[in-house]
C-alpha cells in the first residue's frame, strides 16, 4: 500500500463534508442569524409556542417540499402539487357523501366507505403524476409548462366537482378524524407527525438508498446516467408519481382537517414548495441538494413569516418577502459554494 | 500593406499542457492562395495546432505571423475578425435562419435597426451561387444537407474576405459526389484570395487537392514538402509513422476458442453490414481514423443508438438498451469521459459504485462502509493519485479521471469491456498502468474491445486487430510479428 | 453523374418535397384551428339563439366584447413571442401587468392625466424588465426561477400600494375615480372599437415588422437557434437577450393600462394567468419553447384561439368549468406544438 493509500484512508473515516451538507450547514448558519435578528427586533416572539409554530405551521409546504426537491435535483419541476391538493381533498369528500341524502347536488357523493375514498382519491392524484410523467418523460416536455397545466387541469377538476365552491356537508364522522387529532396533552397535530415521518423517511430516501442516489446522478449527469445503466425515464415517473402521492396525502389531511374539500385549497403552494426547496440549496442546474435543507428552509421562511406579522406588517407583504428571500438564498448559496470551491 | 509570399508563418511553437508537450516547435511556411494539407495521426499535434490558429488555446511560447504580421488571437471570434474562419465538424450555421441571413449574420446593414437590401447581400449571394448555384438564399438552413451548410460556411468565409479557411476533417460526414462537388469548391478558392489549410486522414484527398502537406509526428514538424515531390502513399505513410518501435506485443499463451460476442450484419445511418466476432478473454482492437465509425460500433452494441442486424452475447440476443446490457454483462467506458463517464460534481465514492450499486446495498440500502471499502480497493488497484475517496472527480488528473471511469465499468462485473479512446489525452506513465490492467484482466478471462485511433495502442495489447473506414469493416488481422503498420494506415486512409 | 450519385439526389428531391409539404401544414393550420373554434362555438348555441344574433358568439355585441377583451393579450404576447424566440422566457409578465395597472391607476385617481400618468408607468415597466434581464443575463440565474422570483416581487409590491381592506385601487365616496379612465379601453372610437384596441393592433403590427424586418427580430432567432454560432458572428447575446427583456416590461405597462382602463380599476390581481395565457398562445402558434423558431402573427391567432375559447366557454359552460378547460387546452397546445417542432430535433 502506497503513502497515498494510507491517506486515502485516513481521510475517509475523517470524513470530507459534501457539498450538500455544507450548504445545508450554511442554511442553518442564516437560519440561526434571522432567528436571532426576529427575537431582537419583533416583540414577543421568543415565546415556546412561536417556537413550536415555526415548524407546525408549515407541515404541508414541507411535505410538498420533499418531491419539489427531488425533482429539481433532477432538473425537473412540478407545479401541479397545489392542484393535486385540492383535486385529492374535493374527491375525498365527494367519494365519502352520502349518496342521494340531498336535494342539493353539492351534498351529495357516492356513499364509499372512508377508506375505500381516500385510496380512491389518492389513485386519482397520482393519475396527475402519471400525466406529467408521460409529458416530460416520455415526450420531453419541459417540465415547468407541463405542470402548470396539469396544475390547472387537477383544479379545474376540483372546481367543477364543486361548482366553484365546496364540497362539507353529508360526511361520515370518521372523516375529520385524522386531520384533527392531536398528541395527547399537546396541539401538535398528527399531520405534524406525519410531515416529521415523511421527512425523515426522504431524508433516508435521499442519503441512504440506490434509489435516491440514482436522483442525484440523474441530476448531475443525465447522459452518464444512461450509459452507466440508469433508466432515466422510469425514474423521473417514479419521482412524479411520488411528487403526486405526497400532494395527495396532503390533500385528504387538509381536507379532513377542515371537514371540506374546497376547490381554491392550496392555491400558491406549489410556489412556497419551490422557494424552501430553493431557500434550502437545490441548484436547478442539477444533482444538488438536500431535503433536510428545504427542512432548514421552511422554518427560514417561517421565521421571516411570522417576524413579518409580528411586526405588524400585513399579509400583503408575504409575496415581496418570499421574492426578496429567495434571491438573495439564490445569491448567497452561489457566492458561498464559489468561495469553497476557491 | 505589401503581400507577403507566404500567408502564415509559423516560428517555433510551442504548446505545453500539464502533463504532456502536445506541440514541439514547430516551423513552417504556409504559401498565400494555395491548398495547404495537414496530416497526421492522433496525437501528432494537429487539432492543438489548429485550436491555437483559431484561438481556442494560447500558445506557450513561439510566433506566428500572418500576413507578416504578429497573429494572436485571444478567441474565436478574433481569429474571425483577423482573418482565420474555420468549418467545425459543429457546424456553426443557425438552421432557423434561411441561407441570406446565414451569410449576413453579424454583418448586416441597417437603418435604425431596419435590416437593408444592400450591395453587401447581393454580393455574398454570388459567391454563394459562384460556389454552388442550387442553393436558393431564401430556403431555410435546415433543410439544406450537411454539405450544403458546408458550403454556406464556406461562402460567408469567403465573402467576408478572410485570408484562410481552416477545413477540419470536412468529408467525414458527406457522401460522395457531395465530396466532389466539395472538392471543385476548394480548388476554385484558390482563384478566390483564399488560403485553405485542409485537415484530413484520407490521404487520396491530399493527392487530389493539395498542393502542399505537412506532416506532424508526436507534437513534432516532419516535413512541409508540395505534394507534387511525393511518389506516393507509402512515402507519405512512413513520414506519419516514422520508426515507431512498437512495444513488442506477445501473443496469448493458451488463447480460449468459446465465442462470446457474435456481431452480425450490424447496419445504421454510420455502419455498413458489419460482422465479427470475439472471443473470450481476447482484446480486439477497432482501429481507424476520424469519421471511421469507431464510437457508432461502441454505441450500437451497447444499445444507445439504433441497428439494424443482430447481435449475440454469451449466446443470448443483445437487447438495445444500456440498462439491459449492462445486465447481459457489458460495460462502456465512453469516449468522453467528463460529459459520458463521469458524474463530475461528486466524489470517487459516488463515481466507482454506479453501475453495480446491487453489490454495495442491501434491499435498496446503501452500505456507505461498504461503498467507501469498495473505492478504496479500486484507489489502490488502479493507483488512482488522491488522498481521499471524497475528493470531488473534477478536481483529478485527466489519467486519474479515467481510471475512476475504468473503476466505475470493472465493478460492474462485466465479462466484456468496451473501451473507446481509453488513454486519450492521458500521460505517459498513466497510460503503461491502464494497458498493464487491460492485460490483466484478459488474463482473468474478460474480454476487450478497444476502439481507438491511436495505432502504438492497438499494436500494443491487442490480439485481433480490425480496420474501420467510413463504416466499414475493411479488413479483419491477428497481431504478431509480421504485422504491417504501412499496410494498415494505407487502408484506414481510404486504400484498398 | 454515377448511378450512386443519381439516387442521391432523387432521395434529396423526395427530402425537400415531403419537408415542402410539412412547411404547408406547419403554415396552415393554426387558421384551421381558429376556424374550427369558431365553427364550435357559432353553431353551440344554435337551438336557442340566431346565428348573429343577440347572445350569438358572432353577435356585433359579442365579438365587440371580445376583441376588448383580448387587448392586453394583444398588445403583449408578440414581445412574449420575441423573447421566446430568443430562448428564454418571462413568467413574472402577469404580475408585472398587475403592478403596472396598479400603478396606473394610482395616478388616475390622483389627478394625473391620461399622458402622464402613461409615460411614469411606461418607466416603470422598463425597469421592471430590466430587472428581469439583470437576473437572467447578467447573474445567470434560470430563467424560470429568476421570473418566479420577480412574479413575487412584482405581485407583493402591487399588493403592498392598494390600500388595506380594499382589494384595488378604485374610487370611492371620498376620491372619485375619473370616469374618462374608461375611454381608452371602452369608448367607441371606430367600428365599435375603442382606442386601446387600435393602439394593439399598431402593437401587434410593429412587432411583426420587428420580428420579420429588422435586426431585433433575426438575431432573437441567432441567438434561440444556435448560441454558438451568434456569438462567433459577434452577437453580444447578453445584450439582446436584456433588451428583449425589457421590451417585454415596456409592452406589459400598455397591457396593464389597457385592464385598468377596461376594469375602471387598479386590481393587483387583475394580471393573474396572463403568463398561461401567453404560453398557450405561443405554443399554439408554433414556437419552439426551446428557441430559434417563431412567428409573432401566429402567436396572435394563438391569442385569439385562447380568447375564444375562453369568451366561447363562458356562454356554454359554467364558470368553473374555466381552469379546467384552460388545462386542457394548454396540455393540448402542448401535444400540438410537440408534434410541430418534432422534425427539427430529428433534423
């Protein structure tokens, strides 16, 4: 074994942080930095319960945000995700009414038992995956017209099952069940846990499995990729296929959680998934980033959110926050990465 | 400005890279409105030559006059401005555009940004008809042939009055009355003020449109002679080749006769009718020089480009698709092995497992220990220079770049290996290990397809030597003693 | 000329005949399927109401209606084609609308006059696509994302002027909006039409000139077609691409003012979907989304498709049927324009 050996081994177990994990470490530095800033300046926010917002609120972007990030490391995006949570939340209902209880069409479904309905309703969801998968796989669309479209199609479908409106009335009991209950002696929401699930089980996704590796090698090269075995297109379905699943599961908890399946749901989701992803390091140029790192960038996002209220500035401030925030994440990222790369 | 005798003069050049003198002061003369040939092998220097004319590289040191004048263009578009216009293999026509604006792109003449009918268009436009009268300035790029859009380039070179047209390998990918037509084209530039320095292997264009050659040898100027003063190709032959002494080969001591690949009838758009077969453990050469179908062969079997034919591996029929087989047992290390071989921003120990990530996983598990003990073993098989199995790929050697690639396809287990251009752009000392594991493992029983244009190479290691020439198979040989390198440059040249 | 060399050039006469017939259809078709919405939509309603009659969709009052309706795609998807041509793309244009007719508005309500007010907004608009070209040209960043994150900015900063608790900038007891705001998009100038749709058809037409006869309109194709190749013939990409940008910004003010003329109002909102509609009409009308190809006279038939589509639908169907009949057309458009440009990635 030659001297060089001998280092390569030593420095293996040492360890060299990855791109992926200095970025993230870097968004967690910024994140720290805000945080301190917020409970300097914003009256009242070092309180344990804003603390606990911070991560609670944001569950469904979050969990949007695990198959935003994925594809974007791929080079792909979705928008359709905030469609597919009201198409999945409005066919939950519709699938579970009572069949003919009503004069009134809207109150009126058909009359599937609870679970039969959500699994129905998440079916239908991957179907818009499946849409997106056969456009920008198959046909090699670019993914970002091909989802704002099928974002309106999911919708659409959504507003009509609804007339425009809403679907509540006519529900089993069972319904709002999931959606509302809580750990005991707590308002964490199971929803909460479930994002916390769904995270950690991506974030082993994206460190620890074939499957996930194969994401980012897509996204770093798409021809070496193929030559080196890899079914680029079967994988890409896979990730819109998952992207849709995430959207739907989303979508029957919000729906059970207001006891309505409400066909404006979600509208702008789509946009916060990709800033967290973009906020947490993702480089559209391909095969970088982190889901923890979109985790770092939804509570960023949180913080300057609820900074933004506590200052009493209004909601109508969100918009220019986001987009200020993003690009400067955008300019920040590059100019750190540039400056390891030396 | 007085016109000198000579166009370009050439003073000691000299191109170093990191690891390898690619050109060795080199002098000569290129005379004014003649059509100036330059050959050469791989790695002769030719394509570093031509990239400094054209701006692509700095030179390191030596001079270059054109016109008599200091010539140092910092880009491509310099060398444009000053004179030197080049025809790529790339062709750099916009096919959206139609032939007109092709031509006028980045010259027109206008009025407050209103393009102008002028003189200038009529005048491009003759030339263009000059050259070639059935291309019709409005008809759209995209639907003129290859040759075609040659010709294009050839006309906006020629009616921007530049002094020298660079040609580069420019018959590769036309058919043959179309290379006629081409080569009346190119004689006629000569009436037209225009030098051509013409680069190209198939040495009976050299006899038919030069009237000067140089030849370059290992970075080195051979001779710039007219090439009325040459006999013939063998002359012109043993001045590419020189006396190479060809690492002495040694045949196999107990070569196996169990046939694993059966290639036949293979045929698409680049490849005519090919058959052959290898055995296992054997390391055949596919030998030829640019435009010969090396890169198609590689592709075609392993499944990324369409045929037509059959192929048979380990008796089985090859499905085209890479996945599948990678799977039957194949690997490709491919051409390119930064934009093909490698995932370039991740690390060694992202690279090496990739194409058998079933061996370092469990369930769909990745055993990182496993994967770091895995690269470990390929840093220390393959000698790779790097202190670490996290060190980004981008950041090696062109040598050691390749053997991540050669560890990627060794671990994927495949009893066939097929290797195009392995040691391209590799040094000396990187080389002699990769063809030190090529052995090896045929020892072990693999088999290797070596596809390359380096004739030392193929010499060198392999048993079966096969002879490509415009997509086709022309000739089938067992290495050894009596091996004529003569005979094979005169054949992948366009001989009979 | 050899046996060889004979059947060479009769497979390349077969090539240009059949790549002749393609270029027909590819010329054609997008006025076969104008026509056919129409047709659809003239003889939906038959049963119930006259051909050209009140409630027709060829009614005076209804094509009236729709064509003021269709100003702002008018007037701003011919530069949204410019830019697409060069191979890159806008998606904050809705928004930028949006701000524009905020902006506008404002003004209105306090006393400025028409001219004015127009010059302030139109300098407004340019920096705004300056700023688009800043992100994209100059810093590099995607496209899309870059225009996501203007899309934002752009939309919070015209939420930010409205007043709390007011959804527009419109009058009220207190500051009455001048009821001449209205004229430029609704007053009868000629035939019915009011002034802002002359100012779109002048639109329409310089961006024809535009893109067929002056430097803008060929180097945006150099530049889309072959990146290369334009840089070599000394095209400063990074230039063009910025000023197309710009005029981008320049033509959403006119869009933007038209809305707040039509609508009497400043809605911060009122932008939403233009970037859809856009697209849609772009893709319709032939436009390779990678760049290099396009025509801005199709992309506005493409505009006047989406119009009638979506004018037609609302006297056929209820209003939420809308989003998903735009989905649809818009993975329609989609198929449409896959299959048009498909030769050019075989080619």
């Amino acid at each position: 074994m030659n001297v060089e050996t001998k280092q390569a081994r030593k420095n293996t177990v040492a360890g060299r942080m990855s791109n992926e994990s200095f970025l993230t470490l870097f968004m967690i530095g910024v994140l720290v930095v805000l945080f301190g800033i917020a409970c300097a300046i914003v009256p009242n926010f070092f309180l344990p319960q804003n603390m606990l917002n911070l991560i609670t609120n944001n569950w469904f972007i979050i969990i949007l945000g695990i198959g935003v990030t994925f594809l974007l490391i791929t080079g792909n995006f979705d928008m359709s995700v905030g469609g597919v949570i009201a198409l999945t939340g409005v066919l939950s209902v519709y699938f579970c009414q009572g069949a003919n209880v009503s004069q009134n069409a809207l109150a009126n479904g058909l009359g599937l038992p609870y679970g039969l309905a959500i699994a129905l309703a998440l079916l239908c969801a991957m179907g818009i995956g499946a849409i997106n998968a056969f456009f920008i796989a198959r046909l090699k669309v670019p993914s970002i017209i091909v989802t704002l479209g099928t974002m309106m199609l999911a919708r659409g479908i959504a507003q009509v099952i609804t007339r425009g409106a809403q679907r509540n009335t006519s529900l089993p009991d069972v319904f709002g069940v999931v959606g509302n209950i809580a750990i005991q002696g707590t308002s964490i929401k199971i929803s909460v846990v479930i994002m916390v699930v769904l995270v950690s089980a991506a974030f082993i996704f994206e460190r620890m499995t074939v499957s996930g590796r194969r994401t980012y090698l897509i996204g770093a090269n798409a021809e070496a990729a193929r030559l080196s075995g890899i079914t680029v297109g079967r994988h890409l379905t896979f990730l819109y296929l998952i992207s849709a699943l995430l959207a739907g599961i989303t979508g029957i908890l919000l729906a059970s959680e207001f006891k309505a399946g409400v066909s404006s749901r979600a509208m702008g989701y789509e946009f916060d998934a990709l800033v967290v992803s973009l906020l947490g390091g993702v480089s559209i140029a391909g095969g970088f980033g982190s889901v923890l790192g979109m985790f770092v960038g939804a509570v960023i996002l949180s913080v300057v959110t609820t900074s933004a209220t506590g200052l009493l500035l209004s909601p109508d401030w969100q918009f220019t926050l986001k987009g200020i925030v993003t690009f400067i994440a955008i300019l920040a990222q590059r100019f750190a990465l540039d400056r390891r790369k030396g | 400005m007085k016109l000198t005798d000579n166009v370009l003069e050439i003073r000691d050049l000299v191109k170093d890279f990191p690891s390898v003198r690619a050109v060795n002061n080199v002098s000569f003369d290129i005379k004014r409105n003649t059509v100036h040939c330059l050959v050469g092998e791989n790695g002769a220097g030719k394509s570093t030559l031509i990239k400094i004319l054209t701006g692509a590289y700095a030179r390191s040191s030596g001079k270059i006059l054109l016109n008599g004048e200091e010539y140092s263009p910092h880009s491509p578009k310099n060398a444009k401005e000053k004179g030197i216009s080049t025809l790529f293999q790339e062709l750099n026509v916009v096919d959206q555009l139609t032939v007109e604006e092709n031509l006028t792109l980045g010259m027109e003449d206008t009025t407050f940004g209103f393009l102008r009918k002028t003189d200038k268009i009529n005048k491009m436009v003759s030339v263009m008809n000059s050259l070639e009268p059935s291309i019709r300035p409005r008809q759209l790029v995209s639907t003129l042939s290859v040759a075609k859009k040659q010709i294009v380039e050839i006309a906006k070179a020629v009616a921007t009055e530049s002094d020298i047209i660079i040609m580069d390998e420019p018959t590769a990918a036309i058919s043959e009355s179309e290379i006629a037509r081409l080569f009346k084209i190119v004689k006629g530039l000569r009436e037209k003020n225009v030098t051509v320095i013409y680069i190209s292997h198939r040495l009976d264009e050299i006899f038919e449109l030069g009237d000067y050659v140089t030849v370059m040898r290992d970075g080195k100027h051979i001779d710039t002679k007219p090439v009325s003063e040459i006999q013939d190709r063998s002359e012109l032959i043993r001045m590419m080749i020189g006396k190479t002494v060809f690492e002495a080969y040694t045949p196999k001591k107990d070569p196996s006769r169990e046939i694993i690949l059966q290639v036949r009838n293979l045929s698409n758009h680049k490849l005519n009718d090919i058959s052959f077969e290898v055995k296992k453990g054997e390391i055949v050469g596919f030998y030829g020089l640019v435009g010969a179908g090396k890169t198609e062969l590689a592709r075609a079997i392993y499944g990324v480009d369409e045929y037509e034919g059959e192929i048979l591996f380990k008796g089985e029929k090859l499905h085209p698709s890479p996945h599948k087989v990678i799977e039957a047992g194949i690997a490709l290390v491919p051409e390119e092995r930064r934009s093909q071989g490698l995932f370039t921003i991740l690390t060694i120990r992202g690279n090496v497992p990739v194409m058998n990530m079933g061996k370092v996983s469990r369930n769909g598990f990745i055993n990182a220990s496993q994967e770091r003990k895995v690269t470990l073993e390929y840093i220390e098989k393959l000698r790779i220079a790097t202190s670490s199995t996290e060190k980004e790929v981008i950041k090696l050697s062109g040598g050691n770049q390749q053997k991540v690639v050669f560890s990627k396809c060794l671990f994927a287990d495949a009893d066939l290996l097929m290797l195009d251009e392995p040691t391209r752009g590799i040094d000396v000392g990187a080389k002699s290990e990769i063809y030190g594991i090529i052995r090896r493992l045929s020892q072990e029983g693999k088999s290797i397809l070596i596809f390359s244009s380096e004739l030392p190479e193929i010499m060198n290691i392999c048993d079966s030597i096969y002879l490509l020439y415009d997509g086709n198979l022309k000739a089938a040989l067992q290495n050894g003693y009596d091996i004529d390198s003569e005979k094979i440059i005169h054949i992948v040249t366009g001989g009979e | 000329m050899n046996a060889k060399g004979a059947k060479e050039e009769s497979i390349q006469t077969q090539l240009e005949r059949s790549q002749a017939v393609r270029a027909n259809i590819k010329r054609f078709y997008i006025y076969f399927v104008l026509a056919l919405i129409v047709i659809i939509f003239s003889v939906a309603k038959l049963g119930q109401v006259e051909m050209f009659g009140r409630g027709h969709f060829l009614s005076p009052a209804s094509v009236i209606n729709l064509l003021r309706t269709a100003v702002p795609i008018m007037t701003l998807s011919g530069a949204f084609t410019l830019l697409m041509i060069s191979g890159y793309i806008d998606l904050s244009v809705g928004s930028a609308m949006s701000l524009n007719a905020v902006v506008f508005a404002l003004m209105i309500l306090n006393g400025f006059p028409f001219l004015p007010a127009l010059v302030i907004t139109l300098i407004l608009g340019i920096a705004m696509g300056a700023l688009n070209g800043l992100l994209v040209m100059k810093l590099r960043i995607t496209p899309v994302i870059a225009t996501l994150v203007t899309l934002s900015l752009f939309k919070g900063i015209a939420l930010l002027i409205v007043p709390d608790g007011l959804s527009a900038i419109k009058g009220s007891a207190e500051k009455v909006m001048p009821p001449w705001i209205n004229d430029y998009a609704r007053k009868n100038v000629l035939l019915g039409m009011p002034w802002a749709f002359f100012v779109a058809l002048a639109v329409i037409a310089i961006l024809v000139i535009l893109q067929r006869k002056t430097i803008l309109g060929k180097y945006a194709a150099a530049m889309g077609g072959n990146r290369t190749a334009a840089e070599l013939s000394g095209i400063n990409v990074v230039k063009m691409g910025w000023l197309l940008y710009i005029i981008v910004g320049f033509f959403a003010v006119l869009a933007g003012v038209a809305r707040a003329s039509y609508m009497s109002l400043g809605d911060p909102l009122s932008g939403d979907g233009m970037e859809l509609d856009n697209i849609i009409a772009v893709l319709l009308g032939g436009t390779a989304f990678s760049g290099g190809e396009g025509s801005v006279a199709k992309t506005i038939i493409g505009a006047l498709i989406i119009m009638c589509v979506t004018t037609g639908l609302m006297t056929v169907i209820p209003a939420y049927w809308q989003t998903v009949a735009k989905g649809s057309v818009l993975l329609f458009a989609v198929v449409l324009n896959h299959l048009l440009i498909r030769e050019k990635v075989k080619a």
